[in-house]
C-alpha cells in the first residue's frame, strides 16, 4: 500500500501567521486527500486534489500537487487558534482504501 | 445525518478477554471502513466492506481479530483473545462511492 509522509512533524505558530504543510507518496495516485484531527476526535475531511489538478482552494485553505515530484502541501493562511489539530495526507490506492501518513501536530498560539 | 456513530467509547478490558466494537455507518454509505491509530503505526486501514461484503482484510493483524457487517447499517470488529499491544484508538469510516470517508469519533481501547 502507499504511505504518505508528512513534513514537518510538529509546528507551533502565532495566531494570524500561515502554515505549511508537506506530503510525499511513494506510487501513481488517483488522489490526494487533506483530514484534521482535533484531540481524541475523528478524522474530518478537508479537501481532495485529483491527480490532473495542481493546485486547489477552499476558504483558507491551498493545496498543491505535484505529481512529478509526488508530493503535495497544504497551506492554512491566517490561522486561528481553532486550527489547532493534527493533519493527515491520505492517498487512495484504490476502491476508496486510504493510505495515512504519520500526521503534521499544527499549534496555533492565540 | 447524526455522522458514524461508534460505541463505545472507551474500552477497558484485561487481557485474554473478548471486545467487541461497534459501528453505525452514514445511512445510504455503500463502504465501510475499520481502522486503527497509534502512535507507533499511525492509522492502518484493518479492513474494507463495500455492499456489506468484506472487499480486503489484509490489514488485520491476526487470526484473533474479526468483522461483520451483518446489514447496511451495522458493522461489528472483535478482538478475541485481546492483548496489551491491541490498545489503540479504533476508528470506524464510511463512504458512498466517493473517496471521501466520514469517521467516527473513535474507541479507545486499553487491554490491561
């Protein structure tokens, strides 16, 4: 199965600043998926990228793809101490089973 | 939609004995999803349903762990015998055809 690996492990940023997020897979993909976990919580969906699209958008967040280089970031612009949370990338190698990386522990200090 | 729901919550058990884990998928969700987060691991998909039928369980760890989905609208995973290193955060995930998956709040399990 694929892994995604994200990078960096942890980040700790002021409130209002951006983050950035990276993400390798190792084969072809489909997709890319984006998830948040907030502490003891489930896993909520954040965005899909294909893997003909390079860049997508959805409120304060971007995603890129990079297909050549197999990697993806997400950026979260003028974060609020909400954002607070664990990221995951998760690519889809195939019937929808998803490949987890390790995580991103994002804080954002109010 | 009340979401996936999963009971229960947390789970303490002693070793050698039997946990049974239940899921209620998002009604009209066609794939369910077993997986289980630790530290160690990170999340690994245990096994796949799609129409009730199990589609790939090669993530299960051992002969001692088993799912079921009975119905569209409920899936169990048992661990029998359980053991210390089975402690993990279980989560159930459903989809409908798209690859987007919704997941549960998670069960806790510690085996003491």
């Amino acid at each position: 199965s694929q892994q995604g690996e994200e990078d960096p492990q942890a980040l700790s940023i002021q409130e209002g600043e951006n983050a950035t997020m990276n993400c390798s897979y190792k084969t072809s993909i489909n997709n890319l998926q984006w998830y948040r976990q907030n502490s003891g919580r489930g896993l909520v969906h954040l965005i899909l990228i294909r893997s003909n699209e390079r860049e997508k958008h959805s409120g304060r967040l971007r995603v890129t793809l990079d297909t050549s280089k197999k990697s993806s970031s997400l950026l979260i612009t003028a974060s609020r101490a909400a954002d607070t949370a664990s990221y995951f990338c998760a690519t889809d190698y195939g019937n929808n089973r998803l490949a987890f990386g390790k995580g991103n522990q994002v804080v954002v200090i109010p | 939609d009340a979401g996936v729901i999963q009971s229960p919550r947390h789970e303490v058990t002693e070793m050698g004995q039997e946990v049974t884990l239940r899921c209620k998928p998002i009604s009209g969700h066609n794939s369910l999803f077993w997986y289980r987060q630790t530290m160690m691991r990170g999340l690994e998909l245990l096994i796949y349903f799609n129409n009730n039928v199990p589609i790939d369980d090669s993530g299960m760890p051992e002969d001692r762990f088993s799912a079921k989905m009975p119905n569209a609208s409920f899936s169990t995973l048992k661990i029998q015998p359980s053991e210390p290193r089975d402690s993990a955060v279980y989560f159930c995930a459903s989809s409908l055809r798209g690859p987007e998956a919704f997941f549960g709040q998670g069960t806790r399990l510690t085996v003491v």
